[in-house]
C-alpha cells in the first residue's frame, strides 16, 4: 500500500506546475472533497449490493455489484449503476430515501459491508502497475442497458451498455455501440464504435438486465416504473 501511495502521488505531480501554495482553484476543493476513483476492477463472481427503503423498512433489496473501485484516499469500494449515473455504494440514494446496507454473496446468507480483501490486493497492485492517471476501459458484466426517450417517455428504446470508461479526471461513463460506426463483431471494449451513453440527448436511466427483460415484455409492473420515473 505504501507504494501504491508513493506512486499515486508523483502521477497526480509529474508534468503540472503548481501555483502558489496559499492558491487553490474551486476545482481542486472539488476533487478534494470526494475522492476520485483511479482504478476498477469488474466483479465476475455475482457479489450483490443490499440497500433498504423507508417504504418496506423490514425488506432489503439486491442489486448486482458492476466493479469495486479503488479511490485516490485508498478506500476501496462498489460501484452500480443507479437511476442517471454509476454511483458508489455509500453514495446510493433511493427516491424513498433509499441507502446502502451492505453486500451479499450470491444466493447466500454471508453479509458485509467492506470490500473482499482480494479485491483490495488486485487494486493496490494494479494502481502500483499502472499508477493513477491511466484511463481505463472495462466490460459491463451485469447486463446493464441504457432508456432512451426522445418524446417524454411515450415511447422508449433500450440499449445495452458494453462496457465502461474511467477517465483521467476519475469519472466512470456508461460506453454503447453506435450503430453506424459498428465495424466488427462482436463490440468489445475499446472498440472505435463506442460512445458514451450519458452524452446522448435522449438518454433517460440505467436499469440491470431483469428490469430491462421485463420491460421489454411489457410487463406492467416494470410499465408502471417506467411511469413513475418519467413523472419526475
């Protein structure tokens, strides 16, 4: 951990001129406040995500962890992606005050709420390999897609996500195939033909891959969400 510390740092220096020591940009405050994330790893054995509500209290309710995210403070944590955006497991807000618990292994009763030590090994040692500026691309393992609606939500149109793009300034962007540009098959991340989805005009919200079957097949549960959420 010390020289992943060392070395995060020196990356974060190398190459900018700093101004005067008492001058700090509205930028930096930002950046300061919340750590930024410097590197992802996919999670590929199915580790859940629990969070609670204020309108079933006695209830919890999964979602599936996309990738752990090692911040530039060193903490370590799950990423989802959550209604406009991928967000941070302590971050995660629900529109019934919705809020993160903790974390499951797949059908199991084993909860927790810090990121596996395995998890923590692989980021330390890939920050210390990579450092902590290196953009980095990662597949969607969770069958995210992505809502269009260019009309109000009269009418709907779902895309799935191929995978997801950490840039320099430690932001996650959601990356989707543009058709026109599709060249080879199958996409893969880092192909050419990708784009970011939250730049798109008529994008909406994330849903994983059993929200989206359900709305594809209509079903009026997932319809009456759909609803809900364009009444905002």
């Amino acid at each position: 951990m010390p020289n992943m510390q060392r070395q995060a740092s020196q990356g974060r220096h190398n190459g900018k001129q700093r101004g005067p020591d008492n001058v700090v940009s509205l930028c930096e405050r930002r950046r300061a406040a919340t750590p930024r994330i410097v590197r992802l790893s996919p999670e590929y054995d199915g580790i859940e995500l629990l969070y609670a509500n204020d309108r079933q209290p006695d209830k919890l309710f999964s979602l599936r962890v996309l990738a752990w995210a090692m911040l530039d403070n060193g903490e370590v944590t799950a990423m989802v992606p959550w209604l406009k955006s991928v967000v941070r497991a302590p971050e995660l807000a629900d529109p019934l005050n919705g809020r993160w618990v903790g974390y499951r292994l797949p059908d199991s009763q084993y909860l927790f709420t810090e990121a596996p030590d395995y998890k923590v090994s692989e980021l330390s040692a890939a920050v210390d390999f990579f450092g902590d500026q290196e953009p980095q691309q990662v597949p969607d393992t969770i069958g995210t897609h992505v809502v269009f609606s260019d009309d109000g939500f009269h009418t709907i149109s779902l895309t799935e996500v191929i995978s997801w793009q950490l840039d320099e300034d430690g932001e996650v962007h959601a990356m989707i195939a543009d058709e026109q540009r599709i060249t080879r098959t199958p996409v893969l991340p880092g192909d050419p033909c990708l784009v970011e989805a939250e730049s798109q005009p008529d994008f909406r919200y994330f849903f994983q891959h059993g929200i989206a079957n359900r709305i594809k097949d209509q079903d009026p549960e997932a319809l009456a969400a759909i609803a809900t959420l364009a009444a905002d």
